[in-house]
C-alpha cells in the first residue's frame, strides 16, 4: 500500500514540468552526440576507474567514441549497483529503447547505434528537453563567456566565478578579464569596475544567478585592504604569496556578493569540495573533501548581506543538518538540491526528509541535475522524485496523516515553484526569499 | 500491519503519566493567558520571519496579542510543512476544538476566542497538566531565583548555570550573585561559599538538577588558579580579559561539579550552541551552532567526577553516536532527550534507535519538551512517543522478534521510568545512575 | 511482503560458506571454554559496568568462571535492549539449545552448565566453525607472535602492527622486535630490516594483511628523517620527546606500506580510536573517540602507495560518508566492515546502504566479526545479514525493481566474495583489488 502511495506521487510529480536550476550544459553543445558523451560522463569514468580500469584505457589520445564506449562497457561490471550506472540504464531505456537492465559487451552495439541514430535528429536536443519536461535549465558559465548563440530563456546563464575568487593571481586569468571587459585590473577600483561589468553583462543576458563552489577551509570575511595592499597583491600576480592570494579571494569573494546586491542576484554556493585530492584520478575525478566543515564559517556573510538570497549545497551529509537549521534561522539561507557525493538514495532520503520538516516550504529548492549532457536530467531527475515520494508518502501521509493532495502540493513547491521563486522567472530578477511570503505582502 | 502495531505501541506509551524533565515554565505563569503565548514561541516567530516576515511586525512595543496573532497567521502558510507547526495544530485541536488542519486568516479568530475562553479557567494549567498526563514539569530556574509561590513538587527547580560560568565577569551577574547569597564575592573562596550557598537554597526548595547549556568550543579543565589570580580577576570586573574570563569559566564551572557531588544533583550538559550567530533574528531566534564538536573535550570531567550524573543533550545530530558511545562506556553519562534543531522527526529517529541499540536501558532519557508554556507538552511529547512506537515496532517486535509487552516496557523506561531513576523522586535525591542497578544491589 | 522477502534473502545470504576478515581469535584457544569466555567479552563487562556494575565484581583475581557468570548475569537485565545482548541469547540457542529470550538469575546456570558440556567436546572449535559456516577466520597477530602450532589455512595470519607504529620507542618493544628478529635495531636501516623480516616470516606463513588501529589525530607523512636524526630517536628510547615519538611512528608507518607492496599484501587501515578515555572502565572498556576525523588526513598515503590495497574500517558513522567517497575515486581504498561504536544495527544499515549505491561492487568487504572467541561469528553475521537483506529488499528489490537473484548475487559478493578478492585466495596474495576488475583483463 505505501509502495503504491509513492507510485501514485510518483507519476504526479514526474508529470510536472520544471526548470533545472543547475547544469554544467554547454548550451552550443547541449545534448550528446554519442554514447562517448554518455559513459564519459565522470561517474563512469572515475567509477570504472576506481574498479580497476587504466587511465590510460580511455584517455589515450585520439580515441574514437565508438572504441572509448567498448572499453568502458568492458568495466562497467563492477559498478552495476551504483544509483550512478542506474541513470545510466534508465536513460537508454528511455531515449534509446533499450530493453535490459544491463549494458554489457554483448548488447551496447545496438544500443551504441540506436543512440547514434537518435542523437543525429536535428532537435534531437529539444527532443530530450520535452520527454524530460524540462523548460529551461540553469547553466555554468565562465565570467568570460560572451554569453551568445543561443535562447537564454531555455539555457538560462549563470556566473560561475570560481576562477575569480580563486584564480586571479594567475595572469592568465587576469588576462581573460581584461580582454572580456576591454579594461586593465591593476587596482581594488578597477578590480571592482571589471566585476561590476560582469554582472552587468551576465544580468543584461539574462543570468539568474552567480555561483561558486568553495573548499571547507573557506570563511569569508569582510576585507580590510587598503587599495595599495591590494594593488601591491595584483602588482605581484603569480609571485603572491599565499597570504596576499588569500586576501585576494576575500576581497574579491566579498565584491561578488556586494554586486549580487546592486543586480538582484542569487549567490549560489556550493561548499565543501577539495580540488585534486586524487591527482591520479581520470578527468573531472580527482576531486574529494573533508567533511570537518561548518556553516558557522558563513556567520558573517550572512550577516551582512541579508538582501542576498544564498541558495547553499553542502557536499557532505554530515552537514546538512547545519544546512537545514541556518535554512530555518536565516532569511537569506536556502537549501539547494543534493549534490554531487551526497547525491545518492540514502543520503538525499535523510536530508532531504530533514530538510521538509523543519525549513519553510518556500525555502527548498528540491533538486538540480548537475548534468553536463541533457540526456542525464531525466534519470536524474526520476530518482529524486522516487524518494521525494517515498519520504512524502512515509513521512506525510502515513506519519502525520496528510492526505496526498496535501503531499503532492509540498512535492510540486520544492521540485518545481520555488525554482522561479528564488531564481526569478524568465522576465526578471527574484524579490529576496525572504521578502515576499505569506498569504499577506 | 506495521503501522496498527505502531498505533498500538503510540496508545499504550501515551496513556502513560510521566514527568517532563526540562521545560523553561514559569512556575508563577506557567500556561498560556492568549493564543499569543503559543505563536509567540520562538519556533514560530524565528520561521515566519525565516519565510520574510519582518521582524518589525511582531516586535513592535505594545502589541495587542490578539494583533499579534493575526499578523503571525498571516505568515504562517510557508510553515504548513514543518513539525513545529504541526505541533500547534495538534494542540489548537487536542485543547480547544480546532477541527482544521491548517490555521488560515479565515479560520483564525474563533480558534483565538476559543482558546482565550478556556485559558480564562481558573484551572487552566491544572486542567493541561492533566490532559497531558504530566505529574510534574522540570523547571530552569536563574541561580537567584527565590524558588517562591509554586508547589515545587509539581513544578521541580533546577539550577541553571550558564550565567554563573559564562557571565560572572558582568557587574550585573556579581551584583544578583552578591545579592541572593547576601554575601560579596571577592575571593575563591568567598565565591565557593556563594555557589554552595545556592546549591543548599535550591536542594532545600526540591531541586532535581543542576543545569548548563554550552557552546562548541567548551572543554572543562580542572583549574589551576591560584587564590591570587582568581581575587584579580574577580576585580576587574568587565576590565577582565578573554583569558581571564576564561579562567573563571572554568573555575566556577569546575566549582558547580564539586557541589554536585556533594549535593548529590544530576548536572544536565546541554553541549553545543553558539549564541548569536544570527543577531537581526527575531527573539531567542538568533543561535546556532558549529557540529564540529566531540565529547572526547569533556574527558577530564567525565573522568574527575564518578560521583556525579551527566544526563546530556547534544545540539547536532552527528554527534549523537558520541554521545551513544560514551554512554555505553561511563557510568555517569546519560543520554538525555533530543534537543532544539535535532528535535525533528528524522534526527529523532536516528538518533533514538542508535541509543537504544547500545546504551543500557536504565541510561536513558527519552525525551523532554524544553517548553516555554505547558500547553506544548502534549504535542511535542506526542511526536516523540510516536517516533518511539515506530522505532519499536520496525527495529524491536519486526527486525528483532520482540513481542509487543516487552517493547512497551522498554519505551516506558525510557519515557517514563528513568526520570525518576536519574533525577530521583520527589522525596529525595537519586542514586548516582551507575550506583544500583540490575538484579542485585 | 517487504519482510517476507527480507526473510528470504536472509536464508539465502545465511547459508554461504564464508570467511570472517578480520578477529582476534587466539588460535591456540580459539572457542571457549565455560560461558565466562562468552560474558567477559568487553561488550558484556563495559555495558555491565556502565549499568552499574562495580569493576572490582568481575575483575577481582582469581574469580572463578562460573562466579564471574553468576555476577555478570546479575547485572544483564539493563542491557537486555541492546544489540550485543541478543548476540550472546541468539548464540546461547544456537549453541546450546537455550530456549527463553533473555538470561537471568533463575536460567542462567543450566545454560552454563549445557555451555560447558558443549564446549568440553573435543571438537568444539570445528564444531563452531562448521555450525557458523565459516571456512576460514583472519587472526590479529602480534609482530612477535612465531605463528606455530595452527593450522594457517584455518586461522589465517595477519601482522597486527599498532606497537611497531606508536610503541616502538618503549625498552620493552624494541627488545621484543630485536628478540622476533634476531637482530639489533639501532638505525633507519636495521630497523627497515627488522621490519622486513617480520614481513617475510608473516608471509611466509600464509598472512594475508598488514593491520592496525589509528587515532584520529594521526596524518600519515612521507618521512624526512635523516637516517641520523632517527637513529638518535632509537637511541633515546622513553626518553624520546613526543615529537620525536612521531617522528619515529610516521617512518615505521610509511615502512610499512612501503612493505606491503613488496610482500603484495592489503593493508587494514582501522581508523579513529582514541585509547585510554575512560581508564576506570573496565578491560578493553576504556577506549573512545572523537568523530572529528577525515581521510583526506591519508591524502599523501593514498597518492603514495597505488599498489596497496587500504581496506578502510572507520569507527565513526559521519565518517561514513568519507569512506563511501574515497572508496569511489581511490582505486586502492576499498570499504571493509562495520566497526566496533558503528557495529550496531542503525549504524550498519545508513552506512550499508550508502556504500551499496555509491561504491563499485568488488570493492566492499561487507563485515568482519572482530570477536576473541569463536562462537561470536554466528550471531555477529547473523545480525549483519540480516541487514544486508533488509537493504538488499528495500533499498533494490522494492526501491529499484531488482530481482531477487540479482540482489542476492550482489549480497554474495560484498559478504563472501569480495574477501578472497581483496585478500587473497589461500594459495597466494590478492592481487591489488584495482587491478584485476571487469569483464576483460
């Protein structure tokens, strides 16, 4: 009866049309050409490789898709518990008409050239945004990216700045600054200046948010440069030591949220994550953490912008009930899908069951996809809404009594109204979360 | 099936009458004058302002409570899906009739007018205590509390300390101290006999406990003050530094143990909130807290004070295998209830079947409402006593066998039976927990 | 239906012929001999002692077995909630044909005195062994233990190396290892090859894994001892600074890994046990931890040594995550059993469960019994295969429409084959577990 009950809220939920509200889309390229682009998806990679598979298998230079596909399907084996090699069956059965609940080096050929066929259609990737339901999808752009050829109303843009706040020491950065806004860092005020336009290109375009993900050593403070200590630091770039970088990032980490104020942006971050970890790791896995981190780190951010809305991922579960309880003090705090090594069934059960029952309903975005390819919101999206289900049908409708109307109007707030509630809509900027609930203004 | 044995379970432990062992009544006002007193409670006006009310709109110097309410209800909606709100619908119907499942603008009135009807009763808190099957509420009473003009054997004192350990340093705090012990407090010396004092004041007048909430950063340290040191830093007051105050803490902190051996109190830690992280929250909205914290800091106490019961709450929910395992290892730990932003269902859940996996079931305290006004008892005990019957049903009579008799003795233990055990009755003081248990003395 | 399910994969999973990974079996007494071998395990006498059992009750010399049970039973009934509990009534009717639920002053001597015929029997160990289905047992070796008198095939060796690592520095370990060795360590170089010999004697007679326990603090460093410095550290013996400790601990550690890729043989990392919190508790009752603990502290080690294989216990469940995630990029990490303060069933089945859908298949050791005697494996596995099935059922078969077939197949692996892939066969060691996966070679 209760599997049912989350079948039944199930194919509501799933009915419903929403928006991504964060991708890695490449929106010139946003949908696959070839299963390669599939199974290089870093799951597969980093997982066939953490089974045992050479770097080298499919990272050789010049490998084509259709040998890089047969090798990976060689590994796969080991990983086929994985909720990660479950997308990956969901998606072929899905788009490809794929029959069995195993891809193996008997059947991926067909399954190979179904999709090859598939992918070819000329809207193939309209195609996979409609059987999606997707409506638009957030993406992840560099602050340099002109931000042209292609609808920003389907791939909404987002600033990602990450190379920003932590990269600008480097020249090569500064200089894709300097070129991207046709001036000359070499001060706190022109530092500010070529920000501020990139905010105003990014929000001209359309961007509904800007976005940083941030190691757990991470603690921003309000800076207390002078403009000669922070000319000085520009002056030195790569020879900065790692104090004057440090004050650097602050500084420049402090302006992004300044400037989410003055255009009205969302400031999306994404903590906890340690670069390089596992150097040896395949492309896009080498990345790991420590848990040892605390929102505590954010006091004084979001203390001083409370205009700023901050849509907050936590990269470790343990956190996440830090996340829900800041959620739940904090109008400027908002809990942000599932991410990335706490995107899996038992941890997005328990933090997102957490997370229902004690933060306000407007307050939720229940899920991004994270994707890099289209073809991934659909499985991805499908499993999220299997457990919402399961923890609306448990924790709803047989723990407290809630009838499924009740339950399904929960599902449908955090999996798709709060999106453009906290995002804004396609024709404009988001009030501030905390500034227009309530039956009354 | 599964959920008629939990509802089985849920009827047996809620016909039971038991004692609340930590509330913050007000013994000389301890129910409700209006519906303003129960959506004035911090859960309430902390997530509505969460959700966008400003906070002006209920702090406003001479607000009519009824004012009050109907600018809360109006906030209200965004709540609808927490367990806080849910806990004020089930005690807007268990006490005055309220046949709705959400309070609206539309419905809200009458539910005041009748809810204002009945708190008019002249036995209007005899009349909550009762339905609530509560035989007497755990008080947190300020060290200079005259204890005065309530029945202490209903309303038990307890002894809070945090302003004695943490705030002694104000002129302020040494003036109340100065003043309720009749005494001054210049030396080490002349401060023991003040604390002492206090302890013989509340043991005479029935207390159970004595009582501390703590911040992350704590680790009790036996001192090592000299006499002289300790007089300087008495005198200087507000002039003291971060050290110095520091020193005292531990002092006085130290102290309170010394005199819970000899007193034979139970000393309630409350381990893990950080005041003030979030100062523009509303009122008592304004405290978090940093998960990184371990029990490993009370080491030394632990160890120095074999006579002295620790029943202990922690903030987080990662640390309560902490607190399960120590637990399972010192006599004189015990766990106690679940506190504050672990009091959700999910952490509840987690957090209760781990313990009762591995702690003695003589070593429990199940829960404690931490109420502001008698009127929550009831919903918040009723939440935990359901969480308490699933635990049971799913991991004792269905993972492990258990007829249902012998898991309805184990949750009365729990909910009902160890107050009495750790805290003692309300003829004396308890035995030190680890002193006499099992089947022979 | 869901139970019903549970209880077949239990059968199934119950009756596979296995090999416990990791135990302090003493070989030379490997069962026990009166139930006083059962009721001293530590779970028993600490539970007992944190119930209040004076320590003296049962450690008094010279107590007799059957008076230490008839004590210890005294004092059962405040732990009969617990997990450890039902191990010893589950192996008490198995065994010894025990009928009633819980063991008491009234029936307790009649199952002594039934445990004791049983155990007198000349093949009780066999007996136990067969009864447990259990084909082979790891043991936990001093580095001095000559390894005689066994059966290796059954008992199989494993260089426990905790004293070698943080004990060194004391006379009496360095007398022990120049006395194992026949040699005389005074520098980096004899004592690389004090080292290396203990390794050729282990392998040589069958071991399949280097061990040891760490405390949280502990970061393992690529040592930069001048062979100078560190025969100076050798030469100060006790009277070696704490620094000076750690120096010499981290040269041994990464020894030791370093070794473990000559003699191809894993290398158990036990991760975060702090020794000696409790040191009035009472034998093997004293040891805690602090949670706050993060394998990014084993980057360098990791990245270091690719050719070892770290089968990875963590005695904290928010450490959980962590493992789950390294286990998922590092090819050399490898998942392995639910330890000691995480070895209860709510722990098991979070952390179980997160594993199973995150980490690939072959790389999951799913449980170990880490008992002293050898009627402790039955209930142990018991337990966890009755987890294991409770996940497989709901987490696969109903959650993610697996077969039963399929599910089981996965339950096998992770409880049965997975250990002679990552330790090896019995006619030689395992080749690194990221070396050998996949459909193809």
């Amino acid at each position: 009866m209760s599997k049912d009950l989350r079948d039944r809220l199930f194919r509501e939920l799933d009915a419903l049309v929403i928006v991504d509200p964060h991708t890695h889309i490449n929106p010139l390229a946003p949908a696959s050409k070839t299963l390669a682009d599939i199974l290089g998806y870093h799951y597969y990679t980093e997982l066939a490789h953490s089974a045992g598979m050479p770097k080298a298998r499919i990272e050789a230079p010049g490998l084509e898709p259709k040998e890089k596909v047969r090798r990976l399907v060689e590994r796969l084996a080991p990983l086929d518990n994985t909720i990660q090699y479950s997308w990956f069956v969901e998606l072929a059965q899905a788009f490809f008409g794929f029959k069995d609940d195993r891809v193996t080096p008997d059947n991926w050929e067909a399954l190979y050239d179904a999709a090859e066929a598939k992918m070819k259609g000329p809207t193939w990737a309209d195609d996979v945004l409609k059987q999606s339901r997707l409506s638009a999808v957030f993406l992840t752009n560099d602050f340099d990216d002109p931000l042209e050829g292609f609808d920003t109303k389907t791939y909404v843009p987002c600033l990602r700045t990450d190379d920003l706040v932590f990269h600008l020491w480097k020249p090569e950065v500064r200089l894709r600054l300097d070129k991207a806004t046709g001036s000359s860092v070499t001060s706190a005020a022109t530092l500010k200046q070529a920000i501020g336009q990139r905010f105003q290109h990014f929000t001209r375009k359309g961007a509904r948010a800007c976005a940083i993900s941030l190691p757990p050593s991470f603690a921003p403070e309000s800076p207390e440069l002078s403009p000669t200590a922070l000319s000085k630091i520009l002056s030195r770039g790569a020879d900065a030591s790692d104090d004057e970088r440090r004050s650097l990032s602050h500084f420049v980490f402090w302006t992004l949220a300044e400037y989410c104020v003055e255009y009205k942006l969302p400031f999306d971050l994404m903590i906890g994550v340690n670069r390089q970890v596992y150097p040896a790791g395949v492309y896009q896995g080498q990345d790991l953490y420590d848990s040892r981190v605390s929102l505590i780190q954010y006091k004084e951010l979001f203390n001083s912008f409370p205009q700023v809305t901050f849509p907050i991922s936590v990269l470790a579960s343990v956190t996440n009930q830090e996340l829900a309880s800041y959620s739940w003090i904090c109008p400027n705090v908002v809990t942000n899908g599932h991410w990335w090594y706490s995107n899996t069934p038992t941890f997005i059960e328990h933090d997102l069951a957490a997370r229902l029952e004690a933060v306000p309903r407007t307050k939720q975005i229940g899920y991004y996809s994270d994707m890099y390819k289209l073809e991934f919101a659909l499985p991805k999206f499908a499993m999220f809404k299997r457990i919402l289900a399961k923890v609306l049908a448990e924790r709803y409708c047989i723990d407290r009594g809630w009838s499924e109307d009740r339950a399904l109007a929960l599902g449908t707030q955090v999996l798709r109204d709060n999106t453009e509630q906290v995002f804004g809509a396609a024709d404009g900027p988001a009030e501030p979360v905390g500034r227009s609930q309530g039956f009354a203004g």
